[in-house]
C-alpha cells in the first residue's frame, strides 16, 4: 500500500512539471489569471478537484476489488 502511495505522489509531480516544462507562458498565463480570481472560485475549483478525486480512487477500487480478493486467497 505505501508503494501505491509514493507511486501516486510521482505520478503527480511528473503530472504537474509537464506543463511548466513544456508549456511554460500558458502556465505563466493561467497562473495569473487564477491569482486574479476571488478566493470563493479557487476553493470551489479545489473542492470539485477533491471530488473528482474521491470519486477516481473509489472506481477503481471498487473494479480492483476482485483482484485483490485473489491476491489475497
């Protein structure tokens, strides 16, 4: 479980260096525009993203369930 963990945290900082790396100005740009944004909007958007997650982790938990029953048998 804790490799899953640190597999997840990569995968998340290769995720979030991509797009400073390789598209620089549009996130120079999109990052101004956030600042620019009321608190209020920028916690609706971290709080969809949080959603959006849950909901990721627990498909594909409830569709690796099987396969972990056998793992574990």
């Amino acid at each position: 479980m804790s490799g899953s963990i640190v597999l997840a945290i990569g995968l998340v900082l290769v995720i979030e260096g991509i797009f400073p790396l390789f598209f620089t100005q549009l996130w120079k740009d999109t990052f101004i525009r956030i600042t620019n944004q009321k608190n209020g909007q920028i916690k609706y958007y971290g709080l969809l993203s949080v959603i959006i997650g849950i909901m990721v982790i627990s498909v594909s938990y409830t569709h690796s369930e099987p396969t972990r029953q056998a793992e574990i048998s």
